[in-house]
C-alpha cells in the first residue's frame, strides 16, 4: 500500500477519519476531524472530499457526517446482522413482558459493543446505545460473556488493562475470576447498581453452535425491589430459543 | 491522494472491496473479490489483509466476510440511525395491529433503500432485506416519496434510467407523472401485485422538520381480500407520529 511520511497508508488514514466520529460526536466539522486524528488540514480535507465522493461521507450543513452508504454497507455484515434478525422478536418479548430495556451484546476486545436496544416508556434510566461499548467487567453481558468463554479467551480478556468504569470497588483479576466461575455454574450474571445506582441489569447467554456463549441478552431493570426469579423466566428461554434459531441457521 | 496504475486511488479501491459485498453473497472468496472488483489478485490480497488488520474485514474460514467494526462505525451515520430508533416503536405497532411486515424505507438515488423491515409469522411474501434496495418505481414507498420530493428532485428522480424490474406494463415517464400526481392528492401508494401477485403494498410518507417526505413507512400485505381503509387506518397515524417525534427530535 502507499504510505504517508507518518507511515500511515491511505487506507488507514481513511479508516482513521471515519473513526474520529463517534456515538457522542457524530457531525465534526473538518477542523474536529484534522484535531482527533492528528492529519494536517490539507490531507484530512483531501480524504474527506474523497469520502464524500464515494458516499461513505456526507455534508450537513458544514459539518460532515457518516453517509448512509456506509450504514448499506454494513448491514451486509453476517456476524451481526443474522444475529441481530434473530434475535429481534425474542429481544421484543421481552421488554413487553418485562417492559424495561432489553439489550444484545457482544464481546469485543475486552468491551461489550450492543448490537440493539430496545425500550419501554416505563424504562428504569439506562447507558446503553445501539453501537456503544461498555467495559466487559462492568457490565451483565460481560460477565455472562467472558465467563462462557473458551479458557484461553478468558485468559486473554482478564489479562487486558482494566481502566476503571463506575464499578466500585474496582475488580482485580483476582476478585475477578470466583466472579467468573459462579456466573458459569449459574448460567447468569446481575450486576447490581453497577453503572447507576438505581438499575441493575441481569444477562444470560446466546449460545453459538459450537456451545460456547457468542452473544448475550440483557434487562436493565430498577433495583428497588429487584428480584431475579421473574426476570429470569423471562429471560431464560429467550436466550435459548435465540440460541436454537441460530443453530438451525448455521447448520440448517 | 495515491493513484495507482488504473487511476483509482486506494481508498476508492478499498471501497470497491467492501462494495464487492451484497446482501445476497456476504461472504466471498479472494478469488471472487478480485473477480468482481476487477483488481489483480496480488492488489486485491494487500487490501483484503489490510482491511482484516483495520477490523473492516474478517476471516470466516476461507473465506472474508464484512467486519463488525464496519456496522460499528455505521451505526453512528446519523441520517440513518436516529430516524430508525425514532420509527422502530411505530413500526413495531403497525406490524403488530395488522400481522404483516412493517418496513422503512428512503430514497437514494433512483431506488428505496430499506432501513429496517419487520415481520409477522403470519406475514405473506416480501422481497424486501434490511440494506437492500428495490427500484423506486416498483415499490409503493417509491412512488410516495418520489410524489412528495421538491419538483427538482422529482425531475432528476423521472430522468433516470428505469431498467426493468418486475412490474407490468413498465412504465414511461408520462405513465408515472399522473401516477405520482394522484399520490401526492391522495397521501398514500398501493402497488397491488406489482413485485409479487400475492402480497400487495401501502405507504405512507414521513415528513421531515421542512415538509418534504424523508422517509416512508409501508407494510406488505395479501393482495387477496385486500381492502386499503383497514391499512391506512393504522398506517397514517403512525406516520403521523414518526413526522412529528423527528420534528422535535431536529427542532427540539
């Protein structure tokens, strides 16, 4: 590939622009673009023009946003738009049933990235986007996710920095790893108060067809007068009918 | 910015790697990215591996599929997202009042660009996909939203090629112009049996903060008993209420 004197090559400093918009931030302006990606004016014009060009980028007034043919593009992603398909009615049921947020999440890295959110009007106040990331130990779908994980990817994930969250007291590997076992042998994980004192959110995993937990389905529910039992019935078989769909979709 | 021998630069090649994707074949072979791209195999790998190092692309075995990270970056298009979460409780009502797909839909170019689709156990045949696109002329969220654009943009929308697609008789110019003015009169399009004799579709436009039509709720329906009081009856108000939360959501 070509590379700038930075040693960066065109592809990547595209890639960098398109990553400078973020959930929070998401119409920049050219000077905001050049700023959190470190590129001169000069080049971080040239790419956008070119982004703009071919769709990926659009003017909005005079700012710039990402274009809706990157959002065409992207939903030709089969890792989470078959999962997202999937689990849509189930993720439905419950938040009628329940009627507070319900939520897929996936692990990336060592952050849960949320593939959908639904809400009710009722809804108890919830961090959660559809596109955001939460660190995986500060929340349910972490827990659930990182405890079914292969052992070498457990290893893996409790071995990344930890910056801390909102979770006091901040986990240790160590605290971490009885954590871990017990919401394995449980087959779910609450997080009381975790992110905001007045939710908490429990998770159970999405089994993939080869047995190990490749997503997750979340409730964020108040904590005052929390109990597990009812959201679980809920949740449970939600989880595993998700899970069937999904092996009848990759092996069927 | 970098041109390479054929005057493409490298950003634009790597798009056309990630446009070699389409909702129907989601994961491709090196072999078929350099096919459809028309670049050499050697190009085709050295973007291929860097798009995987950029986390745009993903290995799935042998074969390369789009990466979460390019629905990550997606999700955060504005144009596209804040009108689907605005639209998704609506939607989810309409699917659930008439037990048939409820879909959203916006004009690029000259065809629909489906946002968000959802479906009933019971709902009849529907070639409509979350991403895909349908000519707008053979779509009833087509000729809504092209009967309601500015006169400009009609024009441009009228001049474009119409290739074939499944309607019959296809349609001239001077065919479409009353079509589209009767539309507009009467706030709503059926196409009875246009893409499939079975199912037949009703939309409805979503006026943006400026009073043009921005989106377009439909629902796909059995073309047999089909009657359109019973559908409207539930379609306007909730396009109605998807105008007037986007309205708020720029205004307020």
């Amino acid at each position: 590939m070509a590379r700038s004197s930075g040693g960066r090559s065109a592809i990547s400093r595209a890639v960098e622009v398109l990553e400078a918009f973020d959930p929070s931030s998401n119409e920049l302006t050219l000077t905001q673009i050049a700023a959190r990606t470190g590129l001169p004016m000069a080049t971080a014009h040239g790419i956008v023009t070119e982004l703009i060009g071919l769709g990926l980028l659009e003017r909005r007034g005079r700012d710039v946003i990402l274009g809706v043919r990157l959002w065409e593009l992207a939903v030709r992603a089969p890792g989470v738009v078959g999962l997202r398909e999937i689990a849509l009615p189930h993720l439905e049921r419950v938040r009628d049933r329940l009627k507070q947020h319900a939520q897929l999440g996936i692990l990336q890295g060592g952050e849960i990235l949320y593939l959908e959110r639904l809400s009710a009007p009722e809804s108890v106040v919830n961090w959660t986007k559809v596109g955001g990331r939460i660190p995986w130990y500060a929340t349910s779908s972490g827990l659930v996710l990182v405890a079914d994980a292969p052992p070498e990817r457990q290893d893996e994930v409790l071995g990344l920095p930890r910056p801390r969250f909102s979770v006091e007291p901040h986990p240790s590997s160590a605290d971490l790893r009885p954590v871990l076992a017990k919401v394995r042998r449980e087959g779910h994980a609450v997080t009381r108060g975790y992110i905001h004192p007045d939710a908490t959110a429990v998770a159970v995993p999405i089994k993939g067809p080869y047995g190990h937990a490749v997503a997750s389905i979340a409730v964020v529910v108040p904590t005052e007068g929390f109990r597990a039992a009812p959201v679980l019935e809920v949740l449970a078989p939600a989880a595993h009918a998700v899970s069937a769909d999904l092996k009848q979709n990759y092996l069927g």
